[in-house]
C-alpha cells in the first residue's frame, strides 16, 4: 500500500517538533537557569521548579529523543516490540497509537505551559501543530495504512 500524504506531513511536523524540543531542551538542560536562550527565571514563579532542569529533561526526552523513534517508525512500518507492549490498538501497529499519544502529550505540555508561564508567541503554533497531528491521525488513510 502506498504512503498517505498526510504520513508524510506527520513526518516532517514531528521531526521539526523534535528538533525544536531537543535544542531547546538540551540548552535547558546545559544552562538550568534559562539565561542560554533567555528565559526569565520569574517564568517559574508559579511552578514548582526551582530552575529549567527538570522541565529541560522532559522536553529533551518525552519531546525531542522519543518522536524520533516515531519518525523512524512512520517511516520504515517496522515493528518495534518493546513498544507493541504500550499499543492500545490490537488491529493497528504502534505508530498508531504512538502518533495519538504524541499529539495528546503535545498539546498537554503546552496547555500546562499556558497556565504556569507568560504568553509565548510558540504556545498556540505549538498547540496547533498538537491538533493537526492528531486529526491527521485519525483519518481513514492514516488508520488503513497501519493496520497490521
């Protein structure tokens, strides 16, 4: 079966996604304080974080390392069996389901983002690229495609 486009656009969303999150975590995780790509300390004032390490690792991690094993995944349809054990979906393989958890955890990180920091003009782009990657996940093509 040939690759759905919208395939295609999940790719290239997500590897821009992960780019952004491991440069942007990798300096959190380099400069704890922020002053590395100038974020204001006063930033944390409603969280409980005392610096960006922690908030670093998460994006370096669940945002930036993690998509990439999705991008491999779209790309090649290969079966991953340690992460067939988190697939939700029987009939589908786990780019699947990984995809949809991968827009859910997006759009969760920047609504929490939203309520904790200041406006950035990334929040709603963000949040945006979130949805766009879960309706194109749910689409008929995108389903078919990955059925086992």
């Amino acid at each position: 079966m040939k690759k759905p486009v919208g395939v295609y656009f999940i790719i290239l969303i997500v590897l821009f996604v992960s780019i952004s999150a491991i440069f942007g975590g990798f300096s959190l995780i380099k400069d704890p304080t922020g002053n590395l790509i100038q974020f204001p300390n006063n930033y944390l004032k409603n969280t409980f974080f005392g610096n960006y390490l922690i908030p670093g690792l998460i994006l370096f991690l669940v945002l930036g390392i993690f998509p990439l094993f999705l991008v491999y995944g779209l790309i090649k349809k290969d079966s991953l069996k340690f992460l067939e054990f988190f697939n939700i979906y029987n009939d589908l393989r786990w780019q699947f389901s990984f995809t949809i958890y991968y827009g859910i955890v997006l759009i969760i990180w920047i609504d929490v983002q939203i309520m904790l920091v200041p406006y950035i003009i990334l929040q709603p782009i963000i949040s945006g690229i979130g949805i766009i990657i879960l309706a194109l996940s749910l689409s008929k093509e995108f389903r078919r495609y990955y059925l086992k």
